[in-house]
C-alpha cells in the first residue's frame, strides 16, 4: 500500500511561472493535500482526504472532473489530475 508524500515545489519564488510550470505547481499542490491518503483509492476518499488537507475548491472541483473513479497509485492520479485540469 502506498501512502501520498508532502513535496515541496522547486520553483524560484517570484519567479515567472509557465503554463508548464503552473501544472507543475497545481500538481505539487495536490501531493500536499493527498498527504497520509493510502493507494488504491476510490475517488471520494481522495476527495475527503484533499478537503481535511485544506484543498480549495478549483482542486477539488478537478479531482470531481476526473472520469475515474479508482486510482491505483499517486502517479495515476497526478496524470488524470493533469488531464482533468488541462481540459477545463
């Protein structure tokens, strides 16, 4: 069973962001609110687990967008989150 991980971003602060590095920080930011969620996951449990972290809205309405409803691990759900967000 895997467990999400607090990361922390490496971008510069003050720096400017790209579209590339805007995803980058969005998805640095769910990691963060994914903290202590264990994998597979069904999508309501992400979703309660990114809210108790304090995820803001825009988050939690593309994890809702997300087709799935299981993940397997982190890293499938980063990329769904990914495509999720890049289709809104």
């Amino acid at each position: 069973m895997a467990t999400a991980s607090k990361e922390r971003s490496s971008h510069p602060k003050g720096a400017p962001r790209t579209a590339q590095g805007s995803q980058e920080a969005a998805t640095t930011t769910l990691v963060n609110y994914l903290g202590g969620l264990n994998f597979p996951a069904k999508k309501d449990v992400v979703l309660k687990q990114a809210k108790h972290n304090g995820a803001d809205k825009a988050t939690l309405g593309t994890i809702q967008n997300i087709p799935a409803k299981n993940f397997v691990s982190l890293d499938v759900l980063v990329k769904q989150f990914g495509q999720a967000a890049q289709s809104q």
